[in-house]
C-alpha cells in the first residue's frame, strides 16, 4: 500500500499471507537479474561483511579467534563498536586477518566502557581513523529527553529504551534530524563520513509521514549518510526496495538481516531473525538495487536468541549470500 508521503508500507494481511518475499520483489526497468549480472560479491563485487554486534561474547572474550574465525569464512569487512579493545590492538588483528573497517557504530547514549556520540568528536575521529573507518554511524535513535541519555545504575539501557519508544512524536524525529546534521558538520571536520542506522522504531505513523522520512527530509546528504538495516524495514512492515528507490545516493551501508516466517510487522523493537536466506526477505531481488541506489558497504548481521552459535549463523548466511 502507498501512502500520502510516497513511502510504501505493506498490509499485515499481506505480509502474512503472501510472505514478504513477495511483497518485497522489485526489478529496476533495463537491468539483468543478479545471475545475468554476475556474482554480486566476491571477486568482481562487493566485499561482504559482518557486523561483530552478532558474535556477542565470542568476540569481546577473545577478538583475535573471532576475527581469524571470521576471516576464514570468507567475510573481508566488519563493523565494530569503539571501546571493548583498543582501536590500536585491534587494527593489528585486523591487519593480520586481511580485514577492512568501512564502519564503526556508537550509540547516542552513554555505556559504560563505550565511546558514543556524546564523546567528543575528536576523540570519536581519532579512533575510528585508527581502524581505518570511512564512515561513523549513529547506531539509535536519540532518546526524548536529556535525562534518557544518561543512563542510570538503577536502569539498564535496554529499559530506558523500551520507556523512551512510547514517547517518540513527529517532533521529536525533527529534533533528531536537527542533531544528526550538527553532529554529521562536527563528524565531517574530522575527515569522516556520518551516518544513521534504522531500526523499526522510525517507521511508527504520524498522520502522513514517519520517523525516517522525516529524517530523509530534513537532514543534509552532504553531512548525513543512512545505514538500512533490511530486516528492521521488513519488521515494521514496510518495503526495502521502495525506499531504495525514493532515496537514492542517501544509503551507502546496509545490514543485510533476514526475517522469520510468521511475523508480525510493528514499531517497538521486536523482530525474529534466522540466518540470511532462511528467512522471508528476497534477496536476489533487494540486494542488486540496493547497489545500482548507491549502497557500497554491506554486512550480515543477525539478532540474538540463536538457533546455533553464532559463528556458524555468520558462516550460514555467507554460505547463502557469496553464491548471489
């Protein structure tokens, strides 16, 4: 269904009856499916990557086997946080391994033994140049309030979170398009390109519009980039290739997450999702737009609970992806 801001959201009824393999399937007029086109990563294509997030302890107990593991799959790039090593130490596995990092995510809250946006840009810059890092992403939204965004030892962040989602209003998306361009400006003097990644949350209505396409609208394309995050897209409900095209040039990262049979499509951060491929999402139909729209990074990345450890959930999903 198309609504008034052009955005295309797809029925429950459709999601669940049809699956959203086929309400997602979109083709660009005059170009090859992803077989006439060749391999769309590995050599000749796109690196692909992980997003560290999903290895969990594996890999903040012990970097230097989960890069060697990840690196043995097959995966050339990864995303990572800045914090649980050193940017210095890391590099030096990473360099050892043959893996880039187009990417480094921090939260718009404060964690404790984790640089976020509240850090001062300098020092966020200094190490995310040290990775090698292109791009530093908002990994969240900002919460509502000053007082949400510090977070308390009487309450885990995940709860300030789930409190601060009631509370999220059209204005409040434009407060955060606001931010997103003042700190991309601060980002930017700094030699980094700034982006933001989504998750459900933004999809939530507010009369003819939603929280993404506020932040479309109203943040500078030279100063804020967007990472889709496909399976968050698909979680609410809406189409991954239509926004793809509406936007094109603004999204240059993408998680490439799948989505469990069965679910039912919202706004609050819930979502069930296998390994890429096992889900509902048609791959071979998002991924080749989503390049000829301007995505140059891409990186699997899965939430927990697991249905094995999540190494082999990475080594699944490459499985699938590098035969594209």
């Amino acid at each position: 269904m198309r609504s008034d801001d052009g955005q295309v959201h797809i029925s429950r009824r459709t999601a669940l009856a049809g699956g959203l393999s086929a309400a997602l399937a979109s083709t660009i007029p005059g170009r090859g499916s992803a077989r006439t086109r060749g391999r769309l990563f590995g050599p000749g294509g796109h690196a692909l990557g992980i997003s560290l997030y999903m290895l969990g302890d594996f890999f903040t107990a012990n970097p230097e086997e989960a890069l060697e593991a990840v690196a043995k799959i097959g995966f050339r790039e990864v995303e990572t946080d800045l914090g649980t090593t050193s940017s210095a130490d890391l590099r030096r596995i990473l360099d050892r391994n043959g893996l880039r990092v187009p990417n480094v995510l921090v939260l718009p809250i404060q964690i404790p033994g984790r640089m976020s946006l509240q850090t001062d840009s300098g020092v966020l810059a200094s190490a995310a140049h040290a990775l090698g890092a292109e791009f530093l992403t908002c990994a969240l939204f900002p919460l509502p309030s000053e007082d949400d965004e510090k977070a308390s030892a009487a309450e885990t962040p995940g709860r300030m979170i789930g409190r601060a989602l009631a509370r999220l209003t059209a204005d409040h998306w434009h407060r955060t398009a606001d931010y997103l361009n003042r700190r991309g400006a601060e980002i930017r003097r700094h030699g980094l390109k700034f982006a933001y990644h989504n998750h459900n949350a933004e999809f939530a209505r507010y009369g003819n519009t939603d929280g993404l396409t506020i932040l479309l609208q109203n943040t500078d394309p030279k100063l804020v980039s967007f990472e889709m995050d496909v399976g968050w897209v698909a979680a609410a409900g809406c189409d991954p290739v239509a926004i793809l095209k509406a936007n094109p040039g603004r999204f240059r990262l993408m998680h490439v997450k799948d989505l469990a049979p069965g679910h039912k499509p919202n706004t609050v951060l819930r979502t069930e999702t296998p390994e890429v491929g096992a889900g509902v999402i048609d791959w071979p139909a998002i991924l080749p737009i989503a390049a000829a729209c301007g995505v140059r990074h891409f990186a699997i990345e899965q939430e927990p609970p697991f249905t094995a450890p999540p190494i082999e959930a990475a080594r699944r999903s490459f499985d699938y992806l590098i035969k594209l």
